[in-house]
C-alpha cells in the first residue's frame, strides 16, 4: 500500500507518517520548502512541493501513484486566519482543490481523506452536545469558513466524479512534536525549561476552560481506518465525546515535574470570551471503523512532556 | 436611504436599481470596467471598482456611506465554475470578504445582504422538497461549493463582528434583462429571430426538466424586505414553492409569436444527467417579511419577448 501525505512533516502529518510506516505501508509526503521537523522518520520519502501549484501537485501525484492520500496540509492557525482571512480561505481552498483535481486526474481510484476542523460547527448551543456530523455549520472564525468550504469541495468530487473521498472533522489535538502556541506544549516546555534553571513561575491563562481533546496517535490510527472502513462521501468526527479542563492537564504536568513552581494567571493569555467547549460524538466514525480513543490524557501529557524535556537538551546542544 | 448594489449592472442588479430608485433611494452601484448594459438607469450613480481589490471597496464604501448594502456581484455561471473552479472559488470568496471588511470597517452600521444560491443545496433527496433553510448543503458543483463559502462567511462576520448581514439562497430568476445562455432568453431572442427572417426552426434541449421559477422583479423586491425586516444573520430561500416545466414556457412564447415555429431537439442542448428539479420553500421569508412571488409566470415569459424584441430592434440598429 503507498500513501502520499499531504503536510507530512507537521503535527498530525508526522504522527500519520510513523502510523503507516508501521504498517507497512510505503508512505510518500509533501512539505513546503525545507520544513526539518520529524528528522527522525527514516522511511518517509519527501516531496517539495507549493501545493497551490496545480501541476507540481498533479505530477507528485502521478509519481508516487497513491493508493491513499491524505490531505493534511492547511494553513491551520486560527490566529493566522484571523490576521489575513483571504489568505487562509483562499490557500486553504486552492490547496484543496489541486489535491483532489490530481487524483481525479491522475489516480482516480486511489481513496482521499480530506481534513476539516471542529471549527466548522462555531457556534454551537450547549443542548447539541454532544455534536454530530449534521449539526448545522456556524463557524464563528474565518478558519472555520476555510475549512467548511474544504469539506464541501472534497464533497462535490465525491457527488461530482465519484471519487472515493472521506471528511474528517477532528477536535482538539494533543501529544508530541505540536508546536509551541498551543496549550499544552507551552506548559511542557515551560516546565522544563524552570527544571532547566529558568525562574520557577508558569504564566498561564483561564485554566477553567475545557476541550474535547484526542491523542494525535488516536487520531491519526482513525484517519487510516476511516480510508479503508469508512462509506465514501461521508464525513466522521475524532474526538473523545468528553472534555479536560486545561487546569487538569497542568495538574498531571506539575505532579511529574522535578521541581516546585509557582502559577501565575496572565490576563494576556485569557481571551475575552471564552466559548465553552464543544463536545463531538465519535458515534459515527466507531459504527464504521469500530474506532475508539485508546490513550488515556495521563499517557498524552507525560509523552508530551518526554518530547520537550528531549527537545529542549536536543536544541541547547 | 442610500444603497450600494455590487454587480448594479448585471441582471438582477439592474432590477435591484430599478426597485430602489422607485421606492426614493438614492442608489450607487459598482461594476467592472465599463459594463454598458442597464443604459436606461439614469439615477443610478456608476463607480467602477474591482471588487477583489480592498482598498477600493473600502474607498467606495467609505465615500458612498450606504445603509444598505447588496452584494450581488460575483461569477455567477455554473459553467465558467466547471471551467475554472479555483477562479470562481476564490473570486466569489474574496469579493465578498472585501465587501463585509468595508462594511465593518467604515460603515459598521449598514446592513448586508449577500447572495448565496439554491446551488448551496445541491443534491437534495426529492422527499426532503420543499427545501427549507436548514436542509443540509451538499453542492454538486463549484460554484455551489464558493456560494456556500459566501454564505458562511457572512454568517462568520454575523456571529464575530455583529454585522447585520441577512443571506439569501434564490432559486432560478427570469425575466427580462437576463443575458443568452440561460434558456428563456434563449428561446425568447431565437423566436425573435425567426420573426425577423430566420429559418423558422428553433432548437431545444429536455423540454421535460422542471425547475423551480421566479421573477426577478419579485426576487429583488424580496431583497429590500429582506434587510428591512429579515433577521440579522438569517438565510431565507427565495423562490415559488413550485416548479414549471421548460416546455410549458415555450409553448407561452409559441403562442405569443407571430409566426409559424419548428421545435427540433438538439442533443447537444441536452445534459446528459439532468436532476430532478430541486423546489424551495419561502416559508421562512413569508413569516418574516409577508412576501410570496405576486407576478405570474406568464407575464415573466411576455416581458422577456418583448425585452428581446426591443433589444434586437436596437442591436440591428
């Protein structure tokens, strides 16, 4: 089986590159220029390609001869959408559309999962949780806009073409190699940088607010089972069906650090409103793929831990 | 009242410019470059703006101050969207961000409409007719998929920023004005030109396809009511809760010419797939604001033979 990945190289992207090297898989990946994160994925042939570019995507494409792709890369910072909406929406959607134009070109029957965001469903009153799949989409951001339009684009190939799509619109991510920005790996390396001699003081924001958070690895294991067990067309919520306060990931973190520390509320780090936490049914995703979220919270934090304390040795050498 | 209509010169634009200047608003209007048709306007105030280009919407936003804004413009031929999908996806996205920007930015209290398209609904199970507005979107086309982007968007600028958009989902438009291409005025100038001297055959595609048919006239008038007493951030359908047969429009134009007329089925006017018609419900449009569709079918199809019957007087002329 070869897969080409879209974005290999980021978050999701290398913890889905690990996943199906482990399964034998032959996997292929696109990066954007020299993106050195994930140096230690030895079997993982990398492609350079600006996937805005229709031709230099239709010829990875018809290179590598997929028979899955995974289409991971996005612009995917909320912030960065909120700073620049056309760009987001439009690269975004572009990036989207050379992908799925390749394979309907090129490999037609190879099977393509297409990435959405739990930003998709916005706005969303508490008596709907825990949200399914055909909840009505009010993003409240122009990331979520990006990302509803990628949904129905990679939907008008399926009704259109006939192409073997799956959507996916995962929830909150945690685990190694997220980039610093989100929560957890900046309480990670935070500590670690205080049991490194930094002053022992954590700055934190409102740690009453509360995600549906999933392991990476989990997420990444339900993107391949959803290509191979999933019904073409259709689209599956990751999540957990739960949610963590932020104050209890922080929690597990100090319990396995080596040293006291001192938390400190940062009123720059709390957003004026905070929405509560949209819950996500995975209902859908385990009838088709018998899907669950494995890895308890306890294991995701202490493994994101481990990955900065050796992160951190590895960058001061 | 002041009002600013982008796209014042196309079809339903120029209707739009009519119906405002009726009721005494004093009424600007943006179009590309030197559009020259809707020449009988005279008090439509003309400014030529790109409308992907920021600065200038702000610029004309910012000079005109309207309280009501229409956004009509956009690529709107679901066969230029096949052509090019990236165009028609990032022009209509765009254009439509830079007209909720310059709203928010200059005029925070003007009201929006923005224009989505019964294309949003796409492949819609004939049990669930007549379509309500929470039907879920499944666009079959690009241009449905960059309509659905426009529609979540101005809902986005609803939720974040307060903006008093209201969002419209028309279904098909006749009337006259309209431009070839689309049938009626197809048949309409074909009819026409056979009374003028032309070979007295007119070619047709599927006379059975139905679709679900308004006015243009009442369409826009739907638009005023729409942001005098719609919702803020509502979407409501315009259309007739019915469908009529393509024949049946033709045999109106038949009757109403003054010359014999073969009717001879043209393959190539015949798609090979040809959906069911999908017919709305304006319910929800009715509840808000007491509009139904007032002008009857029949009297569309005349105005239009008559529209071209002028209009090809003046071409020759």
């Amino acid at each position: 089986m070869r897969a080409l990945i879209t974005g290999a190289t980021g978050f999701a992207g290398s913890h889905l590159t690990d996943h199906c090297l482990a399964e034998g898989w032959e996997v292929h990946g696109t990066c954007l220029g020299a993106d050195l994160r994930a140096p230690a994925i030895p079997g993982l042939t990398r492609h350079s390609v600006d996937l805005r570019d229709a031709d230099a995507v239709r010829a990875v494409v018809a290179r590598t001869q997929p028979d899955r792709v995974f289409h991971l890369a996005a612009q995917a910072s909320v912030a960065a959408a909120w700073a620049d909406p056309a760009k987001t929406l439009t690269d975004n959607l572009v990036m989207t559309l050379r992908v799925l134009d390749a394979v309907r070109l090129e490999t037609p029957g190879a099977r393509v999962l297409v990435v959405g965001s739990s930003e998709e469903y916005g706005s969303v009153e508490p008596e709907c949780f825990p949200v399914v799949e055909s909840q009505e989409l009010r993003p409240v951001d122009p990331y979520g806009v990006s990302k509803v339009a990628c949904d129905l684009l990679a939907q008008q190939h399926f009704l259109a073409f006939g192409t073997h799509v799956v959507r996916v619109r995962p929830f909150n991510q945690l685990g190694p190699r997220q980039r610093r920005g989100f929560v957890l790996p900046d309480f990670a390396a935070g500590i670690v940088a205080i049991e490194r001699g930094a002053a022992p003081v954590l700055k934190v924001g409102n740690l009453n607010s509360a995600r549906d958070f999933t392991d990476v690895r989990d997420v990444v294991r339900a993107y391949r089972l959803m290509l191979e067990l999933g019904e073409p067309g259709a689209v599956y919520n990751v999540c957990s069906g739960t949610t963590v306060r932020i104050g209890a990931l922080l929690d597990i973190l100090i319990g396995a650090s080596s040293v006291p520390i001192r938390i400190e509320l940062d009123p720059a780090r709390t957003r004026p409103i905070d929405r509560p936490a949209t819950v996500g049914s995975y209902a859908a995703l385990h009838a088709a793929t018998g899907w669950t979220p494995e890895i308890p919270i306890t294991r995701t934090v202490l493994d994101t831990l481990a990955y900065w304390r050796a992160e951190l040795v590895h960058q001061a050498q």
